[in-house]
C-alpha cells in the first residue's frame, strides 16, 4: 500500500504548496515521471492533476475573498492569473459568481474538496460476495500489477540514491513523460 500513501503524500504537497507547484518534486513524490501520474490520476478522479489544483486554487480564492481584505488582484496573481479580468472569468465560471460577489456573507458558492487516495471493494449488485471479490480482484491485478511493480522497484532505487536507475527503469517498462 506504499503507492496510495504515496498519492497521499502528492495531495498533501499540493495543499501545501498550492501556488507555486512543482511537478518535478511532485514526480520524486510519487516516484513515477510526471506524466505517468497524470495519465494515473485523470483516470483514477475523473480530472487532470492540473483541472484539480486550478479549481483547488478556485475555492481557495473564493474562501479568502471571503474571509480576508486582499485586494481582487492580489488574490488573482497568488492563483496564477496574469490579470484580474481573465481570473474573473475563470472564477465565475467555476463559482457562478464574480468575486466581488464572494465577499457578502449571503452569497453561496461551492468549494472544491482535497482529495484522498483509500482503496474500497463495493460489491456489484448479482452474483456472490466471493464471486464479485473474485472479478474484483482479477481486474485489478490485471490492470496494475505492471505498474506497482515498476513503481516498487522504482522506490527501491531510489531509497539507495539511484535516481537514474529509476527513471530508466520507468521509462523501459512505458512510463515515459
């Protein structure tokens, strides 16, 4: 279970770091190159690593728009929006309301939450428990024990400060950038 604590550990960065990312300290992270663990998130939550730190920025901004004095366009250039204007636009789109709208107390906007790796079985409707923990488990064998084992081994190269040895092993098995 070391890779989805290692998920984990990628959330807890970017809630940390959450307006100046890197994805290269992302990648060490999650001991896989960067575009391995966005192919691996976008399938896994249904958005891009990079859909979920801008619209994590989104609700934040909007939280301290809330909460705060900051001026529109600081808050604006924290996100990563070169002017007002078009982080009034992004903000709107995602909230449904300008963020001049987001400092009155009656207005009500949606925050985007943090995300957490844990792994659940859910039994399918029809069909045996053991039936269904069966075909559960044959498909996740077969659609990630490739990869843990990369990553595995990736890890161990790392732990013994082989970087490169990592990185080449990836890129061998297919999780090129």
């Amino acid at each position: 279970m070391k890779w989805v604590e290692r998920l984990n550990l990628v959330f807890d960065y970017v809630e940390e770091n959450l307006y100046e990312i890197n994805y290269e300290a992302i990648s060490k992270i999650a001991i896989c190159p960067v575009g391995v663990l966005q192919r691996f998130f976008a399938l896994n939550t249904g958005v891009t690593l990079t859909e979920y730190i801008r619209r994590r920025r989104l609700s934040e901004a909007a939280l301290t728009l809330r909460h705060t004095s900051k001026k529109v366009i600081d808050v604006a250039l924290d996100c990563g929006y070169e002017s007002p204007d078009t982080f009034g636009v992004a903000f709107k789109r995602f909230h449904g309301i300008t963020p001049s709208d987001a400092r009155r107390d009656d207005t009500v906007f949606e925050t985007y939450p943090r995300f957490l790796f844990d792994i659940k079985i859910i039994q399918k409707q029809g069909g045996t428990i053991m039936e269904n923990l069966q075909e559960i488990t044959q498909k996740i064998t077969q659609e990630t024990e490739n990869v843990i084992h990369v990553l595995e081994r990736a890890e161990i190269y790392l732990e013994s400060g082989e970087y490169e040895k990592a990185v080449a092993d990836l890129n061998r098995a297919g999780f090129t950038d």
